[in-house]
C-alpha cells in the first residue's frame, strides 16, 4: 500500500512539473482564476501536508532516505502553513509566487521532475 502511495506522489510531482516546464502562463493562470474564484482553495495545501508525513514514514525504507526527510518536512511545513496560516500571509506569500517568470516556474517543474524520477529510482522501478 505505501509504495502506492509515492507512486502517487511521483505521479502527482512529475505531471506538475511538466505542465510548469511546458505550460507555465497557462498553468499559473488557471491557479490564479482558481484562487479568485475560491480563496478556499488553498486549505487544500493541506494535502501536502498529509502527503509529507507519508513520505517521511514509507521513505524511510528506501534509498535517498536523507533526501526524502528534507522533502518531506518541506511538505509537511508547506501544507501547515497553507491549511492553517494567517490569510494575509497566505494570500501575500501566494501571490508573490505567482508573480514569478516564466523561467523561474520552468525550473521548478525540472525540480519537480527530477524528484519524480529519484523517488521511482528510488522504488526501483524500471530495473529488471
């Protein structure tokens, strides 16, 4: 089950940062639409929260182990602050993101790509 679970996050990691490498303008902009028409949305930061504890407890049996602490307790640290976090701040921290260039969300979906790619290596996956 757990190793369902980072496929999941690999999955989610990897479609993320192809559509930041990709699509930037359009990924950012419907991000944007999506937060005027429902400020609520971001709670669902939370997520990432959930998902940072379960990659801090399944990871711990697979290689990059040290990497994946940090990546989690980032995750983790992020879903707080975007459930629970004061809404000036959310809102301020939020937008000052989605100000960014196109480049700069290009090489943060590389990032978001290679952790895909170390966490399935990570899973073995793809080795015979």
């Amino acid at each position: 089950m757990g190793m369902f679970v980072l496929f999941f996050i690999a999955g989610l990691w990897m479609a993320d940062g192809i559509a930041l490498i990709v699509a930037p303008e359009r990924m950012i902009a419907t991000l944007r639409q999506s937060i005027m028409v429902s400020p609520g949305f971001l709670k669902w930061g939370g997520l990432a929260g959930l998902l940072g504890l379960v990659l801090l407890v399944i990871a711990q049996e697979i290689a990059y182990q040290p990497l994946w602490v940090v990546v989690g307790i980032s995750m983790v640290a992020k879903g707080i602050f975007l459930y629970a976090g004061s809404d000036l701040w959310r809102l301020r921290i939020v937008k000052w993101c989605l100000e960014r260039e196109p480049v700069d969300y290009r090489i943060w979906g590389l990032g978001l790509c290679t952790l895909s790619i170390l966490l399935l290596d990570a899973m073995n996956w793809g080795r015979d």
